[in-house]
C-alpha cells in the first residue's frame, strides 16, 4: 500500500509572521523555499543600500508570504476551519410568581392646613398678580378658593396665630378688609377643632 503524505493547512498569518521576522521565512514555510531565499538576498541587499528599499521589499515580502500559503492552500485543497457550531440550550420557564395583593389603603381624612402653607401658596398667587401671569378675576376666584379651605380642612394654629402670619400679604395688599373679615370669621368657625401640639391635654 502506497504512503500517502499528510499535508498541513499552511496559515497565511503565520506566513506573515514568520516574513515579517525573517525575510523569506514565510515563502519557505509555504513551501516555496527559491522565493524564500530570493526574498531574504534581495530584502538584505535593499537594507544595505538604503533603509527605505529595504522596508518596501520587506513589506512586499510580508504580503507575498501570506499570499503564498493561501496558493499552497488552494493546490493541496486545504480549507479554513470551519467554525464551531453551538446548539442552542433549551429554554427554560419559570413559573410566573402569584400575585401579591396589598391591603387597601387606609381612609385618611382631609389634611390639615398650616399658616405656613396658607402664606406660600396665597404668595404665589399675588406675585402671579403682580408680574401679569394671572388676571385679576382670575387671582380672586383663586384666593377666595383658598379661603374656603379653611373651612373645609383642620386649621394647626390658633386664630391670632395665623392671622399674625397674614401680615405681610396684607401690608403687600394680597389680602383686603373683607377677605380679612371672611378669614377671621371661618377661623372662628374651625377653632372648635383646632388642637394646640404643645398642650398634651388639649
């Protein structure tokens, strides 16, 4: 029985490679021995005459080693490795998680309002006033909504106390004598279920 030569896949970068350390290297690991030599003679000689010769032909060189293992290649029908090829891993369901009902919310009453609370958000109206961001209709039916809380929500400060921090709203003339009438008069009427924080037996 005949013996028939194992030939190997020549790689072209490892053609390159072996050039690019050695001129002609790659020619002969390609097979191609001749060209090989004539490529180190030739490349030497360029380097010695002047660098830049000798840096082209080694380029040349370069690109002819990884050129000759692709032709070694294609005459011993050697391919490229195929790449692997992975299955693909079954997919997996996890059970969706049940639900989780929370509790429903708890019944709040209406929140309380603050001096501190009034005198911002009745400031923001006027300097809205001022500027011609809102008209005056406009401002009014806003300020007198915003009297009406005090009738509908808990008041956390006493009469006098609240009506100290209307001052300066009404210095500024945000507020006039009868919104100061209405104010005091719903206060009045709200006093039965204000609560003074500092007194614990109130």
């Amino acid at each position: 029985m005949p013996y028939a030569p194992v030939v190997t896949r020549k790689e072209p970068f490892v053609a390159g490679l072996l050039s690019f350390f050695i001129p002609g290297a790659g020619q002969m690991y390609a097979g191609k021995v001749g060209a090989g030599i004539g490529w180190l003679i030739f490349t030497f000689i360029g380097y010695a005459i002047f660098v830049v010769p000798g840096l082209i032909l080694h380029v040349i060189c370069i690109a002819g080693a990884a050129t000759a293992a692709r032709e070694a290649n294609e005459q011993t029908g050697q391919q490229a490795p195929a790449p692997p090829v992975y299955a693909a891993a079954p997919t997996v369901y996890a059970p969706a998680p049940a639900p989780v009902r929370s509790a429903p919310p708890l019944p709040t009453g209406p929140k309380a309002l603050g001096p501190a609370e009034f005198v911002e958000r009745l400031g923001k109206m006027h300097r809205l006033l001022t500027t011609g961001l809102l008209e005056p209709g406009e401002f009014q039916s806003r300020k007198s909504a915003l009297i009406t809380e005090l009738a509908e929500r808990p008041v956390t400060a006493s009469t006098d106390d609240f009506l100290s921090a209307l001052i300066d709203l009404k210095a500024h003339d945000a507020i006039n004598h009868t919104d100061v009438v209405r104010i005091k008069a719903l206060l009045g009427r709200a006093a039965d279920g204000f609560t003074d924080p500092s007194n614990p037996y109130a």
